[in-house]
C-alpha cells in the first residue's frame, strides 16, 4: 500500500494525462493547459500526456511535458468511429492503444493519473490501466468539461459504456466549471459516494504566449472567426462569409479555419474569403491565443476551450453553438447568455428567408465589438481552474488517499 504523501528527498511527482483525442482540439489543449500549470509551479513536476490528437506534433510543450502519441481514430457523420490508418480495423486499432497506455503507465508509473471525459477511455481503453493503477496506490482523477451533454443524452451513453459503472474506482472528480454555472452529472443516477468526490474547479485561465514586438503594434481592428479544430465549422464560417458579402461591416474578420475543417468547403471558402476586401484567412494557428488577444470581438462556436479563452483574454464574443451530434455548445451558450457574459445565435431560432439569416448575422456583428466584454458581469472564482487544480494535484491533498 502506497501513501502519497511529501516527504524530505521525495522524488518529483509524476502525473499521467489521458486525453483520448477522437475529434477536434479541445481534448489536447485542455491537457495541455494543465500540464503547463503543473510544473509551472513545481518545476521538477514530470507530466506525461497520452493523446489520439493526429496534430499534437504542431503544439510546444513546456520542459517537464511529454506528448505521447496515440493510434488516431476519427468519428464520422453517422456518429460511427474508424482508425485513421489505411487497412486497420477499429478492434485492432483500440487494441494496441490499450496496450500503449498500459505500457507507458507500466513505465512511468504516475502518482497521479487524471483521466480526461470519458471514464473508461475510448472503448474501454483505459479499463485495464485504471485497475492496475488503483492497485498500485496512485492516485485516480476524472476530470470533467463543465457541459458533456443533455441528461436525456448522456444517461443512455453513459449506461450503454459503462461510464456509470466504472466512477467508484475514481478517488475525486474535477469540473472545470462552476455548478452555478451547470452541472454536468446532474440527473445522472450516480453510484453512492461519488457525489461526495466532486469538486468544481472554476474555468481554465489561458494565457498567451509572448509575442513579437509588430504583433503589439497599433492595427485595423479585427474580429476574430475561429470554429476551433473546425471539422464541423463549415456553418459558422459560411454564415459570417455570407454576411460581409451582403453588406458593408466596419470591422474586417480573419478566419482560422482550424486542421480539421473539410477540404472541399475550406477551398470554396478561401476563395470567396480571398475576393473580399474585408475578409482574410488562415489555415491554422496552433497560438490562436495572440490573435484572440488582439481581436476586437470573437466569433466562435462555444467549444469548451474557445470559451475559456474568450473569459481569460475578456472579447466581446458571439456564439454560434451546433447542436449535433451533441448539445454541449448549445447548453453552454445558453447559459453564459443568460449571465451576460456571450452573445448568442441559435441554429433554427428564427423563421425565415436566408436573406432574413444573413440580415440577422450582419446584424450581430456589426454590433459585436461593442457589446460589453465578460468582466462587466463579475462572477466570483470564475477563471479560478488552474490554481483549484494545482492544489488539488499537490501530493499532500492526498495523504489519506492509498490503495484499497
């Protein structure tokens, strides 16, 4: 039995970051914050992060910070999986991510294993790890985003999974979000005692990274088009085209496409984007942090980390939440709109002609960099993420914690 407690010539913590990676960014980068948050305080830290991401080679790492890649998997329209590589079929494909993880814990043998939103990992993958782990002492975490998705949704996904099931082998849980703000698990039929295990940490601060004295100089004021990783983006980004090529709007817009936005719709976009004087476009910035501290307003589409970015760097922001395969932006949005802190523009919430949309969207941002930014509405400890974890992670938060 293994206590984790502090001690005079204790070796350096080791925290394992499972981040299963099937679709988009935010996985990564919400890994990626904590890590940096971790041996940021102590720098002799050592955090390992095991992702699916297929761009996590585009990221830097602090010192302290490895990334080790997993066999990428990707989700189709139909809401069905399959293996990034030609020729593998998906059982074999979770099958050697299984072991991977399984090896690298073997090996580094955290102290801490902080398991990002899916309780027993992609199909299972983590199961194994997890009770090894537990019989060894470490110390289990699930970490949770603020939103998963509607209860109607996520009581039958989570009962189809498992998930349910596998939460008594996790010692805490952490929300990176306030309960008044939502409550993921709520009306979930959690097992005894785990209610009891959750804390809410506040959102994530992000910080951006330093940049070159021109990027500081005075410029024409821009607003920022960002649908995150962008594989479902295509609405958002057609939206804000349409309306610049309807009307006059006095703030230019940049649009980050994201790596996964489709090729097809991203070529017909640049194209029209390129012929407008008030538009521009990048591919991808893997710093999108810079340019959304200098952006006059941010169109997005309410992803968990968009939005804490959004609150970290206080933009005026519109948010254009998708609906499917999940409600998670949706809810979101509906909430930080309720509290002032976003705009918002619901998919279907009026009737009408495209011409009529088109109006309503010019409308809005046209308005956008006058709306008042987030700090105007005050919430208590609400960007308070990365200081609640950093005390939560702390050996000594969990000297009473040992192996059953």
């Amino acid at each position: 039995m293994r206590v984790l407690a502090p001690g005079p010539g204790a070796p350096p913590q080791r925290v394992l970051i499972y981040s299963h990676d099937t679709f988009g960014l935010g996985h990564l980068r919400r890994a990626r914050a904590i890590a940096h948050a971790l041996v940021a305080e102590v720098p002799e830290r050592r955090v390992v992060i095991l992702s699916g991401s297929p761009v996590s080679h585009a990221f830097r790492f602090a010192p302290g910070v490895t990334c080790r890649r997993l066999p990428g998997v990707t989700k189709l329209a139909s809401g069905e999986y399959r293996s990034l590589g030609a020729g593998h079929h998906l059982d074999e494909v979770v099958a050697t991510r299984t072991a991977l993880i399984r090896h690298v814990a073997e090996r580094f043998d955290p102290d801490l294993f902080l398991v990002d939103k899916e309780p027993a990992g992609f199909h299972g993958e983590v199961l194994p790890t997890l009770h090894r782990l537990k019989a060894r002492g470490c110390r289990l975490v699930l970490g949770l985003r603020d939103v998963l998705d509607d209860p109607a949704l996520l009581a039958p996904e989570w009962e189809r999974k498992g998930a349910l099931a596998v939460l008594p082998l996790y010692d805490s849980l952490w929300v990176y979000g306030l309960e008044a703000i939502y409550a993921p698990l709520a009306g979930l039929a959690l097992p005894a005692g785990v209610a009891e295990r959750l804390t809410y940490t506040g959102y994530l601060r992000r910080e951006a990274p330093s940049a070159p004295a021109e990027d500081d100089a005075a410029e024409e004021p821009f607003l920022l088009v960002t649908p995150g990783g962008g594989g479902d983006g295509v609405d958002l980004v057609e939206a804000v085209v349409r309306a610049y090529e309807a009307q006059t709007l006095e703030h230019r817009a940049l649009v980050v496409f994201g790596p996964f936005f489709p090729a097809a719709e991203q070529a017909d976009l640049s194209a029209r984007i390129a012929a407008h004087p008030r538009l521009a476009s990048l591919d991808f910035d893997a710093r999108l942090e810079r340019l959304m501290r200098r952006a006059a307003g941010v169109v997005a589409m309410g992803g968990y980390n968009t939005f804490c970015e959004i609150l970290s760097f206080d933009r005026p922001a519109l948010i254009l939440p998708r609906v499917r395969p999940r409600r998670e932006q949706l809810i979101r949005a509906r909430a930080a709109a309720r509290l002032g802190l976003v705009g918002v523009i619901e998919p279907g919430a009026e009737d009408g002609a495209d011409t009529d949309e088109t109006a309503r969207m010019a409308a809005a941002l046209a308005a956008l960099p006058h709306r008042p930014p987030p700090s105007a509405r005050p919430i208590p400890g609400l960007l308070d993420g990365l200081p609640a974890i950093r005390r939560l992670a702390a050996p000594d938060a969990a000297a009473c914690v040992a192996a059953e």
